[in-house]
C-alpha cells in the first residue's frame, strides 16, 4: 500500500469517487457483456407469457411483447454509452480547438468563434434532433448528432475561460518573452494545465448526453426499434402504468444510476484533480 500511486489512494479514500467510478465501471461491464450474452435474445416475442412477475427464468419479468426486461436493459445500455462517447468526443474534438484558438489569438477572432458558439448554443439537442429529423428521419445518429452538436460550445466556453486563466499565468509570459509561438504555448503549456477542467466536463457532459438520449429515444426521435433503449422503454410502459407500474421503474432507475454514476465520478475527480485540494488532502 505504501509504494501505491499518491494518486490512486487519495482515490480509493474519495467517497464520491469511488462511488460514481463503482456504477459507472458496472455499466460499462454490463454493455460489454449485453455484446455477446443476455439471458434472452432482445427480439424475442412471447406474447402468451407478456407482463410476466420477476422470476428465476425473468429476473425483472416481461414487457407487453413477452420481451425479457433484463436483456432489453442490458443491450440498451450499449447505445447509452454508445451515444456518450460520440457526443462528448464531437464535443471535445470541435469545441476545444475553437476554444483554445480564441484564447489564444483574442481580438476578433475571439469574438467571431464566441458569437459562433453563442450561436450553436441556441439549439438545444431537442431542438436540433427535431431539425434534423424532419431532414433525415429519426434514429440513433440524429441523436448523436444533436447531443454532439451541443456539446461543441459547452467545451468552447470551458477551453476559452480556462485557458484565458493560463495564458495569464508568469511561465506563460515567460514562454513569450523567450520567443515560442502561440501555437507551442497552446501546445507545451496551455492544454495540460487545463487538461483536468476538460476531463471533469466531460464526464459531467457524458450523464447530460445518457440523460438526452433518453429524452430522445421516449419521443421517438432517437433509438428506433428493434434496437432497445431505455427511453423508449419508459415511453413503451405507459400505457402499462396500472397494469404493471415496474416496466417503467427498471429503465427509470438504469438512466437515474448512470446519470448519478458519472455525476459522482466528476465531482470526485474535480476534488482530486484540484492542485489545491492535493495539498489539503
């Protein structure tokens, strides 16, 4: 334990971190395991055995198709992370570059790339899944696209704000008085000390894409069918609410515990990746 990475046990004693990298790392798990096993096939249809109880052969019963609910919650945990991934990497392989330029060259620059992601920030991922459905039809991509859109001026905001702070900084002015370029600045010295504000938004923007996808998918905008998803699962109980109320409480818990899960996890690694609270903790 002594020759363990300082680090690692300042993590492994964060509560909310461990909690959060707990339910997050089962999620992960569970979709890795929904790509080659699940107790039932998700397109099986068993009309005779419909709204089954739980039991040893439906751990969490059946929906009004006689589909297993188990299976269907792990294969849809597949596009929830499936959809994280993407979104928040359009977000940080766009957002970030604009961000970084605009700190770096100010002037009119800056207020070019700001207006522009003030721009984009105006289209929520609803309203651009609208837009772009009624352009290419729903599916799994227009969420994708829609949630990734609006990511692109969250992470410019948070580049642009954090890197202003850096360029400020005595090694900064230094680097420039000794001749580098802006662009080695950005490089050597502005991008690794705003490395950690990327990687906790991102694991706060990763629950808000889980928590859209959701959203999108229960008003048929995102996920189609056959492929399951949690939020069409919500919207598919509906109409069971009295007839069998837990149809909607298993995907309503799996979207609650994820979104929670990465929510946890970010704000332990904003605690642990604080310079200032290393030295307290």
């Amino acid at each position: 334990m002594s020759n363990m990475n300082p680090f690692l046990k300042r993590a492994l004693k964060h509560p909310s971190f461990v909690a959060g990298s707990t339910v997050v790392l089962l999620l992960v798990v569970s979709a890795f395991i929904s790509l080659f096993w699940s107790p039932y096939p998700v397109g099986d249809i068993d009309i005779p055995h419909k709204l089954a109880a739980s039991s040893a052969q439906h751990w969490f019963g059946t929906d009004s198709l006689g589909r297993d609910i188990a299976s269907l919650l792990l294969v849809g945990s597949q596009n929830s992370l499936l959809v994280g991934f993407i979104a928040v990497g359009i977000g940080l392989g766009a957002g970030v570059p604009m961000g970084l330029l605009a700190s770096a060259r100010r002037g009119w620059v800056e207020e070019v790339v700001m207006r522009a992601a003030d721009f984009t920030f105006a289209f929520p991922a609803l309203l651009s899944a609208i837009l772009l459905t009624s352009i290419y039809g729903p599916g799994l991509v227009v969420s994708i696209t829609a949630i990734g859109i609006f990511n692109i001026p969250v992470f410019a905001r948070i580049t642009r704000g954090a890197a202003n702070s850096v360029w400020s900084r005595d090694y900064t002015l230094a680097a420039r008085v000794a001749g580098k370029t802006k662009w080695a600045i950005t490089w050597e010295h502005v991008l690794p000390n705003i490395a950690s504000v990327l990687i906790v938004q991102a694991t706060v923007q990763f629950a808000i894409a889980i928590l859209a996808e959701a959203a999108l998918s229960y008003l048929g905008l995102g996920t189609q069918p056959p492929q399951p998803s949690w939020g069409r699962m919500l919207n598919e109980a509906q109409s069971q609410m009295f007839q069998a109320p837990m149809l909607a409480v298993y995907p309503g818990v799996a979207i609650a515990l994820a979104v929670l899960g990465f929510n946890l996890m970010g704000d332990g690694l904003r605690d642990l990746l604080d310079p200032r609270l290393s030295r307290i903790r």
